[in-house]
C-alpha cells in the first residue's frame, strides 16, 4: 500500500516587483588593508602547485585599486616611472640602436616597455618581462604584474587573466619558466627586490603606509559628498504652527530640492511644528570640521611620500619660506632620489634587459644607458654675459638696437676696449683704452 506523503502548504506568493524596499544597492570598495601580508611557509599544504600572493591571492590587485583610489599615492608612483624611464635610450652600437627602437611584434619601443615594468615595480614590488627567441633576435613584452604568480620551484610562472575567475582552469592559466631555463622559446625574467621572509615575491615599498592611502582615498571621497550633498545650514529656525501630513511631506520634498547639491552651505533650514505654541527656537551651527580634515591631508600625504621614498617638492609640495628657492629645492631633491631610489631600479631592470641582449642576440649592452633630463631647466642660475655675446645680449633686450662693430665677444674678453675718435675733426684719431669691471 502506497504512503500518500501530505504536501507543505506553499508560502504565500508575494509580488516583489512591486514591493518598496528601504534598503539602497550601492558599491564599496574594499579599502580594509589586509590583517598581514605573508607568503605560505608550508608548500606541502598547497593544492595547486603556484604561490598565492596575499591570503586570497589578489593582494597584487588590492594595490592596483587602491593606485585607482589615492591622488597623492598615483602622481607619486607616476613621477617615479617617468623619472626611471628617463628621456631615451642611448647607445654606440648602431644595430643595438635599432632594436631597441623596435622590440617586439607590437612595435613597441624599449623604453616602452621598460616604461611599463617600472610602473609595475615601483606599484607592486614584482615586474616581469616575457621574452620570445624568434630566427634571428628575441621579442620583449612586458607581463601585467598582477596576472603572475610563482611557481612552488621558483623554476616557473603561472599566468592568468583573472585571478578571481579561473584559478582552478588549466585551460585558462598558461607557464611560463623563468630564465636561464627556456621552454617553446619563450621565458620569462623576474625583477624584485630582497624582502624578509618572502622568498618568493617583492613588496613595493609604501606597503608600511597602506592605510594612509585608504585615508587619502576616504578624505576625498568625504570632500565629495559633502559637497554633492551640500546642505550645511547656518541655523534652524524652529516654528510652532498647525500643519497636515501632506503638507509636512511636501515640506520635505521641498528642502530636499532646495538644500542637496551645490551652492546650499549656509543656508537657514526653517522647522514648523504641528500643534506646539512655544516660541520660535534658533540653534545656531557652526562647521569647525575644516581645520581637523586639513591637518590630516596634510599627514596623510607626508606619511604617503615617505613611505614611497620620495621628495616633497617634486611632488609640488613646497617648503614653507623656501617660495624664492624652489628651484634649488627640486634640484637637490632629485639629485636625492635618482641616488637613492632611481639609478637602483633603472640598473636592476636595465642588467636583466643587457642580460638577454647579451646571451640571446650577441650585443654589446655595455654602453646601452638611459639618458635622463632634470625635471627643471638650470637657466635661471646661467649668468648670460658668459654665455651670450654682447650683441646677442643687445638683441636679447630689444631687436631693434643696432649690433656694436666688436659686438660678437664675450663680455669677460673685453677687459679693455680701444675706442677711436676724431673729436676736433682734424684727421687725428685719438685712441682711448676703457677698463671694463668684471
């Protein structure tokens, strides 16, 4: 005999498209900074045979988001790279010279992609150069830090388009080996520097000032709102009256039209309370929110570029008195960093570069270099009467003033100059020697 199971009574359709909700959709960015940032000690305990970056793996993705979010920390990391880069490369060689104007299939120049792998350096701690060994030369590409992770062996990369995506799909993550060993033509060159207790990636390093670059992100993204929701009232006025809902509904509406968006700071918000006979309240407000928020924009910023090894003044930042000498203070502050932070990073990048062109292509990369231009010009601190003659001097004040006879020298040449004349008229010149004071 069969059971005749007793069916749930089904719950009750509710039509939700229709339904009001209060609650608001909208997006975050995560900007929590990772509780630590470790590499696994215990590989055996791995189930797939790369190196995680990170505890999820997408710390190199956290940090380029977060380049996304900081003003101050993306120019840093910009000036950084365009300094790195340099103006061109140079060299005596003149076969090495067109290659490196034309180093792989994409028509990319060297500094191109020299350009792109220090950006991912300075962003990331990690830069990784693909090289393929075609008939006759070898291509170089630059890898996007954040789709690499390392094998278990160090022998290896593993290259995924989409970390969050397809980690577990062969199909989808192509290896790479890393150079000297080579596999199908190709590998790959890794540049990084020694960090304790990671043995497997770099850090970059502002990793000590993660948070202040969330806090640089929060302060502009509170700057926003309060400006696109701009109602800071001056005062509210609180009236007793006799009013309806609707009438107090339309009251709403009206002072969310009138006092959200710009242009509304300072206004009076006017309160009128049903059925209350008291006297008119005033409460007057007062905003002395301003001076707390620019003191920490200013630490935020200061710990930013410290963390990031670099110079106030290259980043636009003055110091205070020192209005009349900025020029100075860039100088001596690059001369700074390219000892200290440049010249480093472009040798590193540059040895692996003179490394392949050496083994795979039989150059010379000896007196392949990076020509570097200062960030300002030195001719306000020229004196131009050593410089320019006196006539270009002349012509330099106006174009119009005739040029001298003995015009085209030096100042500093003319110590003494002859001047000949025949005041009386009588054929009889009369030489004269004027000291010039130097």
């Amino acid at each position: 005999m069969k059971k005749t199971l007793a069916k749930k009574p089904k719950k009750a359709q509710v039509n939700r498209k229709n339904q009001k909700t209060n609650t608001f959709e909208f997006g975050v960015f995560d900007l929590t900074v990772p509780p630590s940032i470790t590499e696994p000690k215990d590989l055996k305990s791995l189930n797939n045979e790369w190196v995680p970056f990170g505890d999820d793996n997408l710390f190199p993705q956290y940090l380029a988001e977060l380049k996304r979010k900081s003003s101050t920390h993306r120019s840093v990391l910009a000036q950084k790279t365009v300094f790195t880069s340099g103006a061109k490369f140079v060299c005596d060689n003149d076969s090495l010279r067109e290659f490196i104007e034309d180093v792989n299939a994409d028509k990319e120049s060297l500094r191109d992609v020299f350009k792109k792998l220090a950006d991912d350096y300075y962003t990331f701690g990690n830069a990784y150069m693909e090289c393929v060994i075609y008939d006759g030369g070898v291509n170089l590409y630059h890898l996007d830090a954040t789709t690499v992770r390392m094998s278990k062996t160090k022998k290896e990369v593993y290259v995924n388009p989409d970390w969050c995506k397809y980690w577990n799909q062969d199909k989808k993550i192509k290896r790479l080996p890393i150079y000297p060993r080579v596999a199908h033509n190709k590998f790959v060159i890794h540049f990084k520097d020694y960090e304790p207790t990671f043995n497997f990636y770099g850090l970059p390093d502002y990793v000590a000032a993660l948070e202040h670059i969330c806090v640089d992100y929060e302060i502009g993204k509170w700057n926003h709102t309060k400006f696109l929701n701009g109602f800071q009232p001056s005062a509210i006025v609180e009236i007793s009256g006799d009013m309806g809902e609707e009438e107090a509904q339309k009251m709403v509406h009206e002072a969310q039209k009138k006092f959200v968006g710009e242009g509304n700071n300072g206004k009076i918000l006017f309160i009128v309370k049903n059925g209350d006979t008291s006297p008119a309240n005033v409460q007057i407000i007062k905003d002395d929110q301003e001076g707390s928020w620019i003191d920490l924009q200013q630490i935020t910023d200061q710990n930013i570029i410290t963390a990031n090894r670099w110079q106030p003044s290259l980043s636009g930042i003055v110091s205070s008195g020192k209005m009349n000498n900025t020029g100075s203070e860039i100088r001596i502050a690059y001369d700074l960093v390219m000892t200290t932070v440049i010249r480093d990073t472009s040798e590193l990048i540059l040895n692996g570069i003179r490394t392949v062109l050496y083994n795979e292509m039989g150059y010379d990369p000896s007196d392949l270099k990076i020509h570097y231009d200062p960030p300002i010009s030195y001719a306000n601190d020229v004196d131009i009467r050593e410089v320019l003659t006196i006539n270009e001097q002349r012509a330099l004040i106006d174009e119009d003033l005739p040029m001298l006879e003995d015009g085209d020298m030096f100042v500093a040449d003319r110590e003494v100059i002859v001047v000949e004349k025949d005041e009386d008229g009588d054929g009889e010149v009369e030489r004269k020697e004027i000291t010039v004071e130097q």
